[in-house]
C-alpha cells in the first residue's frame, strides 16, 4: 500500500485517545478471540458494516452467530447496509461460504466488490461497525489483532482506507455475474 496516505496499517500499534472516551482496545491472538470480537463488533452495527476480507473467512463470517447478526442488522433497519471488499473471490465460491449464500439472498442490503489489483491482497482484514467499533488483522493467515469499541479517530482512518479501495473496486454487478 505504499504511496497511500491513509496507511491503516500503520495504526495497529499506535495508541490513540479517544474523543468519545476511553478506549476499549483489546489485543487478540486466537481464531475464537477474532471470531468473537467481529460478532460483537457485526452486533454493535446500527447502519453500516464494512467488512475488508481475502476470501469470507468462513470461520468467522460464516459462523450462524455472525450470520444472524447481519439479518438482524439488515432486515431491522431499511437503511443499513453490509459493504464486502474481498481480494480472491474464489475460495468462497467453490466452499459455499455461507456468508455468501446469505449475500445472495439479500442482494439489496449486502454489497460485495473484488478489490482492485492496485491494492495488495497482504493488506490485512478488518471489519468496522459504522464510525466506532473495529476488529483489525495485520496479517490474513494469522490471528494476531486488536479490537475496539471505542476508538473513532483510528477507526474513521480505516473506514477512509476501505471508502478508496471501494471506489476503485469491481463493482457488484460485475462480481455478482462472477458468483452466479
């Protein structure tokens, strides 16, 4: 991601004060950890969840807790929306990911995009509830991260981060013909 200004990457360690009090940061480093935070923060979603991804990580998007919390989010709130940047479709669709098959079925509520070459798959996955509440992995293959509730300063910068790669990404439409 050189020549990016909004490295999010950059942020991991960085201790940040919070405007909207204090930070509720928590360093994780196992699969139920990570899976447990994104259900909390997928939970905390009242209009937007932004999930930047290398394939549907089925043990954790595609785990019936998380599940349940995106048509809870989706179907309570006409406005809400589910954004997916993904980098390889192509584990997802030949494992059946359930997550998927739950973006097939609420196709107006779920948009899914491939992230544009020009952003490295090695970028890590997050996922960000509205303006305020995130779990981030520097690295895919590992369950290292944080997690936080709290911290809208950090999480603005990688919501601005997941807006630029949405914007130069495969559209939907485009990705949807692909997973038919």
């Amino acid at each position: 991601m050189a020549g990016h200004s909004d490295d999010p990457t950059k942020l991991a360690g960085t201790p940040t004060p919070t405007a909207g009090g204090p930070s509720t940061r928590t360093i994780l480093t196992t699969m139920p950890e990570v899976r447990a935070a994104s259900l909390k923060v997928a939970q905390s979603a009242q209009r937007l969840l932004s999930i930047f991804t290398a394939d549907l990580e089925p043990l954790i998007y595609g785990e019936e807790p998380f599940l349940e919390a995106i048509k809870r989010l989706v179907l309570a709130r006409s406005y809400a929306k589910v954004r997916v940047l993904l980098a390889d479709p192509t584990r997802a669709m030949f494992d059946n990911n359930r997550f998927l098959l739950l973006a097939r079925k609420l196709t107006s509520c779920i948009d899914m995009r491939v992230m544009s070459p020009e952003y490295p798959a090695s970028a890590g996955a997050f996922i960000i509830a509205d303006d305020k509440a995130l779990v981030y992995r520097l690295q895919t293959d590992r369950w290292d991260g944080i997690s936080d509730m709290n911290d809208q300063a950090v999480v603005r910068r990688y919501l601005n981060f997941f807006d630029e790669v949405w914007q130069t990404s495969m559209q939907e439409s485009q990705m949807r013909q692909m997973l038919m």
